[in-house]
C-alpha cells in the first residue's frame, strides 16, 4: 500500500525540483482543475464560456480524480487554479513544502462524503468496534475522505491496525464495490461514486451527528501563492464569477441544471441528488470568522495536528499565513 508519508515524501522532492524551474504563469491562458461527477454552480460559467468573457482570456478545465493529483499538477506549473480540492491533501501538500494558498471555500458538504460499508455484513455503528476488523477498506489517501474516515474510526474505537487499507480513487472503489464477489468490506469516497457505493452498503452515520465527529466537511479554491501574487485581478475575477453563479444558483436554480450536469458529466436525476447536499456560502460568509475570517485557519491547524498525530505529515508553525482573502475581498468590490 502506498503510504500517505511516501506521497508526502515524494511530493516534497518534485515539489524542490520543480520551484527552480516552474516558468511564470502565461496571462493569455488559464487552467483550472475540477472534479467530475461534483456538480456546482460555477459549471454553468464553465459551459456557457462566462469566465472566458469576463476574465478576458481563454480557460482550460482538466479534471482530476483526487485533491493529491491536483497538488501535483499545480507543482507542476500545469494548472493555475484548483477549484474544489479537498482540506486534507491541501495540508499533505503545503507539509510537504509547496506554497499554496486558500482563496476562497468553494462548497460544504458533510453529507457528500462519507465511507459505506458492505449491506450483507450487516456492520452498524452499533457493532461496528467489533465487526469491521481485520476488513478491507478502500480509502482514497490524502483526501478530505480519508480524514473523515480516520476520524470515524477513531470515533469508534478502531485503529488503522485493525483494518487492511488500500489507496482507491472513490471512482475505482465504486466499482469494485458494486461487484459481488467484492472482498471490500467498507469503501470511502464522494459524489457520484457515493450514491454508487450506497446502492450496496449503508453509511455508518450521517447528517448532523456525522458532523459532530468529522467536523464541517468543505473544499476550498487554492492556489499557488505566487500565482495569486502575479495575476491578482485575474484570480480576483475568476472568484467574481463562481461568486456570482452562487448567487445565480440560489434564486434560480433550474435554468442552469442542464449546463451543471453536463459538465459535470452526469445524468439528471444525479446531479440533482449531489448538488442537493451542498452549501455555496456567500462571499459575505466566507468572509466572515465563521469561515474564511478565522475558522478555516484554526481547521486547517487542527487537522494538520491530527495528521502530525498520526505520522501523516509535520505540521506548520501557523496556517494563518495559508489563508488569504484579498482576492475575495477585491472580487466582492468589483
């Protein structure tokens, strides 16, 4: 199994090699990378070419499996904007010596990402101290579903020891889930690849008693630092439009469902499922203490203190550096 301090490791070497040779970010172009199968309002811009006309240059959208492979790519110089990554390999990324930077929360959704275990085992929070151990559960590594699987087990009683765990992107642990023969006995993941998972095993919580032990589950818009720095106006925009799709989405949702769906590669009727469990906070929210003004840095400080904990990463002195809302400011301005 490939461990998560071999992905740290291996990120801070790349991540060393990769800063002497970086070139600067190309004004004419964007790339901003996205999930599929994660419906949200913004892809209603992304469709209908709206941040091409307001931003004045032309957007790239590549889609990624995972929040790590995000980090990667943007070590690399590939991608300017990663829309919608998750905290945990934001912090796998940041520890392991790549200057990032949150910009903006893009969604909240405790009830869009959870682990499922197998129907048949008949494993519930009631017996699950005793009936899970010594499984196979299928865990995308470095994610914002791996720490809510971490903090799930130790909820109750579980240690890493006790299970086999194998790194599966969400789409892969879907599919080898759904099979019957499956020796997978507990899968974890998000979006479209949840719904699949819960048509053959049931969460072991949910709702708001899932959010008392996970926490707020949420994604944030990060970027380079030095990105941020040479293109403000640009990254200040891009903010302006997901802002404003937001704001489109909750007066009047259904106009733009058709658009949303389609680029987030989905059917109607699923789209409709995901996007119901999602929050899109206003830039007056995220602005205030209850996220980007104080909280997410304490959050950020908080799980990057429990995955020190865990021999997952060396946490930093202070995230609060980590955490910057000028360009959301000068997006609410514009």
């Amino acid at each position: 199994m490939k461990t998560l301090k071999t992905m740290v490791a291996a990120l801070a070497a790349s991540t060393a090699v990769l800063a002497a040779t970086m070139p600067a970010n190309a004004l004419d172009e964007l790339t901003v990378a996205y999930f599929l199968e994660w419906p949200t309002p913004n892809q209603y811009a992304q469709s209908n070419g709206i941040y091409e006309k307001e931003l004045g240059v032309k957007v790239n959208w590549v889609s990624f499996d995972t929040g790590t492979a995000m980090s990667a790519a943007m070590a690399s110089g590939d991608v300017d904007i990663a829309f919608s990554q998750g905290v945990t390999p934001f912090l796998v990324a940041t520890a392991a010596g790549q200057d990032l930077q949150v910009v903006d929360i893009a969604v909240s959704y405790s009830d869009n990402d959870n682990c499922v275990v197998r129907s048949e085992l008949e494993i519930d929070k009631g017996n699950v101290a005793e009936e899970l151990k010594g499984k196979k559960v299928a865990v995308p590594l470095g994610t914002a579903a791996h720490s809510g699987f971490l903090a799930q087990m130790k909820h109750f009683g579980i240690s890493e020891s006790d299970l086999t765990i194998v790194d599966m992107a969400p789409s892969d642990s879907a599919a080898a889930f759904s099979q019957p023969n499956t020796d997978l006995a507990m899968a974890c993941g998000w979006g479209g690849s949840l719904r699949t998972m819960k048509e053959h095993g049931n969460v072991l919580i949910s709702g708001a008693e899932k959010e008392a032990v996970v926490g707020k589950v949420f994604d944030v818009t990060s970027v380079p630092t030095s990105f941020g720095q040479e293109n403000p106006d640009l990254l200040a925009k891009f903010l302006k439009v997901t802002a404003d799709m937001n704001a489109q989405y909750a007066k009047e949702p259904e106009p733009m469902m058709e658009a949303i769906a389609k680029e987030a590669g989905m059917d109607m009727a699923g789209t409709q499922a995901v996007i119901d469990v999602f929050a899109f906070p206003t830039v007056e929210a995220q602005l205030s203490d209850e996220w980007l003004g104080g909280f997410v840095a304490q959050y950020l400080a908080d799980n990057a203190k429990s995955l020190e904990e865990g021999g997952k990463i060396k946490a930093l002195a202070d995230y609060k550096p980590l955490v910057n809302t000028t360009y959301l400011e000068a997006a609410a301005g514009m």
